[in-house]
C-alpha cells in the first residue's frame, strides 16, 4: 500500500458516501466555508474538497484519512461523528 493509498474499500464502498454528502449540505445550510473548516482543523482546503465529493483516495491514507474525516464531521455536526466512524470501519472492511 502506497503512503497516499486510502484503506480496502473505502473510496469505493457507498456506504460513507451517503453521509458526507448530507453534510457537505448541512455545512453550506449553516453558511460555514471550507476556509472556516480547514482552520479550525488545519486540514487543507483540497482535502476538505475532496471529503465533500467522496474522493477519498485523494487523502493520505491510513489514519490520516479517518482523522481528516471525523473532524470534518466533528466541525459540520458533531453528533455525527459517531456514525461517520462506524461507516469508515464498515467501508474499511
């Protein structure tokens, strides 16, 4: 596995992808920017682009990548950092 390689499944499993798409619209139904995320986080602004269009294999991998995506989740709804996790682990699978 290659250091930008994402995690078995995880980029091509829809299971994730369901939910970071509510999200990417609960953000924008906040008015909260990406510029805001990616401070409050320090995760670039390609990375947080890349979470909201499900293209995680374009995220460092590994841990990086469950990182980059719970806060994330933790930044738009906190509440559905829980379930992110559990579908990351499913996807992962």
């Amino acid at each position: 596995m290659s250091s930008h390689s994402v995690p078995r499944g995880v980029y091509t499993d829809m299971t994730i992808l369901p939910a970071l798409h509510l999200l990417a619209i609960q953000r924008q139904d906040k008015g909260v920017s990406l510029e805001t995320i990616s401070r409050e986080t320090k995760i670039g602004i390609r990375y947080l682009e890349a979470i909201e269009a499900g293209r995680l294999q374009d995220l460092p991998g590994g841990i990086y990548l469950r990182s980059y995506v719970q806060q994330y989740a933790h930044c738009v709804d906190p509440g559905a950092v829980g379930q992110v996790r559990e579908a990351l682990q499913a996807a992962a699978q």
